[in-house]
C-alpha cells in the first residue's frame, strides 16, 4: 500500500526539476539575506553546478515526487572514515 509519496535516487532527466527548486529555494534565501554571495549566483552558473554536482561520485540527490509532482529534493555527500 503506497500513500503516493515516492523517494527515490535522481537521474539526470530530473536536473531540470531539480534546477527549478533550487532556484525557487535560491530566490527565497536572497530574500532573506540578499548579501549573502551564495544566493547571487546567476540561472547558468546555478546549473552548472548542479549538474556538476549529479555527476559526482561522492554526492547523492533523492528526489520526493507525491502523485507526480516533484515535492522535494535532497542531496549529500558521502565522506571515507579516515580513521582517528
């Protein structure tokens, strides 16, 4: 039994989704503190970020779709014990 809320690993045909809430999310904090250079970065380099970012191995995105809209996104990285 499902309630509709799907989580699953992002693929590359989610980047333009992706691309679009963070923007929305980006747009949001620059509101907040529009200082901050974080939130300065233009559409192109945000994307290229992005897809950088689903291309690496160390970074994981998980997209939240409910009925078929996207609902949310989720990234991190993962990180090898160095021991100590």
């Amino acid at each position: 039994m499902t309630d509709g809320l799907e989580v699953r690993p992002a693929t590359p045909l989610d980047e333009p989704a992706l691309l679009r809430l963070q923007l929305e999310l980006r747009d949001h904090h620059r509101f907040l503190e529009p200082e901050n250079p974080r939130y300065g970065v233009e559409r192109e380099e945000w994307q290229r970020l992005l897809r950088e970012s689903l291309q690496r191995d160390d970074r994981r995105f998980l997209v939240a779709t409910f009925g078929g809209p996207y609902a949310a996104s989720f990234s991190f990285r993962s990180f090898q014990n160095r021991g100590g």
